[in-house]
C-alpha cells in the first residue's frame, strides 16, 4: 500500500482514485507522516463490511469518524468522478458512470473493520465446502457414552426430568446460579449418598438435587424441578444452552435451543393456521423425514439426524433425536457414574 501526503493527494485527488480503480490497491493518506485515511477499493470495503457485521458483539465499538473540515453540499466532480461528501466531512465515496468504484475511510475505521472481518472469515467456509465438512463431522461416533442411552430411562422420568447442557460457565458456577447449596458443592456430595439417606430415613430428597458435572466441554445438569427449586436463567446467558425436558403424564418431551439467550427453536405450525409454538416437542420428529424447514436456523440437525437413522443403533425416536444432538453438539453424560450414583450433586440451598 502507498503512502500518500495530504498535500499531494488534495492537488492530484482524480489521479489517486484512477490509480486506486485500475490496480485494486489501497492508498493510505497522511498528515506530517502520520496514517490518517484510506482510500480503497468499493468492492474491498463491501467485503470488509459483510464480514464485519457478522461478528458477534463484545469488540471495541466502531470509531466514529471525527469531525471534518466544512464541505459543500451536493456531488462535486472530479475529473471522470462524482465525488460524494458524507455529512461528517471526512469519509468520501467516488462514483463512475453511476458505479461507486473507491471509497476513502479513516485509519481507525479500517482497522475497526479489518478485525471483526478477521474474527468472521476464521469460521467463514464456502458453501460446498461447509456442506462437505458438516457431513464429516455429522459422520464421527459420539464422544465418551453420548446421549442416547439415556433417552429410554429419561422419557419415564428416571433418572431426571430434566437433562441441560450449557457451553461456557463451569459445573460448579452453574449449579450456584441454579441455587443449589454452596456447602453441599463444596463436600462434594454424590447422588448415590442422597439415595442411601433415603432409604435410612425414609425421605425422598433423591428428588430434589441438582445432579452436575462436565464432559467434552459441556456442563450437564440432571434433576427433577417438580417444585421449582431448580432451573433459572444464568445472567449472563451462555453461550449455548439445550433444555430437554419429559413430563410423562402429558406425553411432552420438549427439546429448546438457545445461542447468546436468543431462543433458535423453528416454532413449528399445524395446518399453517395456528400461532407460533414457544418449544419443540420431540414426538413431532418422524424418522425420514426433516424435522426443521431449510431456512430455520435448526436445520443443520437434519444431516445429523439422517447420520444417525442411516447408523442404526436405535429404533425409538427419541433416542435416535438424542443420538443426532451428541453428533451436532458432542454432547456426552458418564453411563456409569450416573447409573451407579457416583456424580456430584447438590441439595436447594438452605434458606
């Protein structure tokens, strides 16, 4: 990139925009030496803004151009272009026969915009690409035990009736926000010690704990939350979280999905008549067929799902739905530990 003086590029202003539309390079504008603006290809700072605003949030805001010297109003021309003036005095655009070809920009806009592009393009794959990659991944075996066994004991409520997995806090952090009992973390006690309380003295506190832990980057969570103990929202919210939820006597196994707190589920209608669902219950999926329409935001799950039919290791429904969660998310739970009563848990915390 080109250094060119204020001086310069003020006296020859037609023949930078030329040079910038024949070679697609930059022009980087300074003042006593110092970088202060860049005059760039329209089609570059296009693809600088696509990528840009496809960044999540959290970054530094993006700077504000400053305050410009006056400018007239309206198009001015210069030589073959029509240069238009933006109402900060200082961001330019450059027009031939009707076709932006440069734009000039702050340095500290450019750079603004080059670093959340940078963050969007590392997880950018064209799309043939990502359909091919989605498919390998769809492909690999679970991690650790999976998901699925569970589902048969999970639809009858045992050993939880609720399964969660959230990506990002640790066990620990979230069972506290859950308001599970500090001390009970802190001991470490284990859900078969809870079961052998029980059976002594006759109570049924196995019913209400919050049963945790971690694997493959997941925090897991299991309990029952017949009385509302247990289940609230994490402030901030993470970065995933699935809710899988059996409530036997109505027949209701829910499944919802949420990315930074925003709900992705489809809102599936019956008959195109009725209002918008706030769930997704698991009896609606019907092997062979995709549950989510192409547009909605679950749909990379139908591959999974048809990886997992085509695998054959479950016939029922929902476990095959589970299977194709591990496979999407490489969501596991500890087969054993769990059966056996060896993971941590924790009582409501005391009030």
């Amino acid at each position: 990139m080109d250094n060119v003086e204020l001086t310069d590029a003020v006296a020859d202003l037609t023949g930078l925009v030329g040079r910038v539309e024949e070679t697609g390079e930059r022009v980087c504008v300074t003042d006593g030496g110092e970088p202060t603006s860049v005059l760039l290809p329209a089609a570059e700072l296009a693809e600088l803004e696509h990528f840009a605003q496809r960044t999540p949030g959290g970054l530094r805001p993006r700077p504000g151009p400053g305050p410009g010297p006056g400018q007239p109003f309206g198009p001015d021309s210069q030589g073959p272009y029509i240069r238009y003036v933006h109402a900060d005095g200082r961001r330019m655009t450059f027009v031939r026969d009707r076709v932006v070809v440069a734009e000039l920009r702050s340095v500290a806009e450019i750079d603004w915009l080059e670093d959340r592009a940078r963050t969007a393009r590392q997880s950018y794959m064209p799309p043939k690409q990502a359909a091919a990659f989605e498919e390998f991944l769809a492909r690999q075996g679970p991690v650790g035990d999976g998901v699925a066994w569970i589902a048969g004991s999970w639809r009858r409520q045992q050993p939880f009736t609720k399964l969660e997995f959230i990506k990002g806090p640790t066990a620990e952090d979230v069972a506290l926000a859950y308001g599970a009992d500090a001390q009970d973390i802190a001991d470490g006690l284990l859900l078969h010690q809870v079961e052998e309380q029980d059976a002594r003295e006759g109570t049924d506190d196995l019913t209400r704990v919050l049963a945790f832990g971690e694997e493959n980057g997941w925090t897991w969570l299991g309990y029952h939350d017949f009385d509302h103990a247990f289940s609230r929202p994490l402030d901030p919210p993470p970065k995933q979280q699935i809710t899988l939820g059996a409530t036997m006597a109505k027949a209701i196994y829910a499944f919802s999905y949420f990315e930074d707190g925003v709900y992705q589920n489809p809102f599936p209608v019956e008959d195109g008549a009725e209002d918008r669902r706030d769930m997704y219950e698991l009896i609606w999926y019907t092997p062979g067929e995709a549950p989510f329409a192409p547009e909605a935001p679950l749909s990379f799950l139908n591959l999974h799902l048809r990886i997992a039919e085509k695998a054959g290791n479950w016939t029922d429904n929902i476990a095959l739905f589970f299977e194709g969660l591990e496979r999407a998310f490489g969501l596991a739970l500890p087969r054993e530990a769990i059966t056996t009563g060896n993971v941590r848990c924790a009582r409501p915390a005391r009030r």
